[in-house]
C-alpha cells in the first residue's frame, strides 16, 4: 500500500484530544509477524488502524508522534504493550 504525501500529512495532523477514543480502530490484539517484510507489516497495521499515528489501545486514544532517528514503530509499541502487560 502506497501513501502519498497529502495521506501521510492529514493522518499526522489529527488532534487526539478531538477525537473519541471509541472512534478509532482498537489495535492491542494485534501482534506482529516478524517473518514479514516492514512493509507488509505496516500494510497489515495500516489495514487494522487505518491511521499509522492515531488508534486506540485498549480504550486509550494514541497518536504516535517520530522524532528524526528515533526508535521505529514497531519498537515504539513494542515497548509501550510490554508496559501495559506489566502493569506500569
């Protein structure tokens, strides 16, 4: 799947606080196949979230927001469902 610009920018551009958490996709069953390719990873995440910055988790609205050279988002979860599960 193949996002252009203008798609990339309106995601990004979603204010959190505006938007019930209820409104978007709930993404904390999903898991990850390391055997596919980033891409299709993120196809996969794209077609559940339908936005790559803003999703809820558990009932908590998310927006994702990337730093130049910082951790991916695959990592980024990661880390933040292993923090749910433990309790922190």
């Amino acid at each position: 799947m193949r996002l252009t610009a203008q798609e990339l920018e309106q995601m990004k551009s979603v204010d959190i606080g505006a938007v019930s958490p209820e409104s978007l996709p709930d993404v904390s069953g999903m898991t990850f196949d390391n055997a596919l390719s980033r891409k299709e990873r993120v196809t996969r995440f794209l077609q559940v979230a339908k936005n790559l910055y803003c999703f809820n988790i558990g009932g908590v609205g998310v927006k994702i927001e990337f730093a130049e050279g910082g951790p991916s988002l695959q990592d980024a979860l990661t880390d933040y469902l292993i923090r749910q599960k433990s309790g922190l």
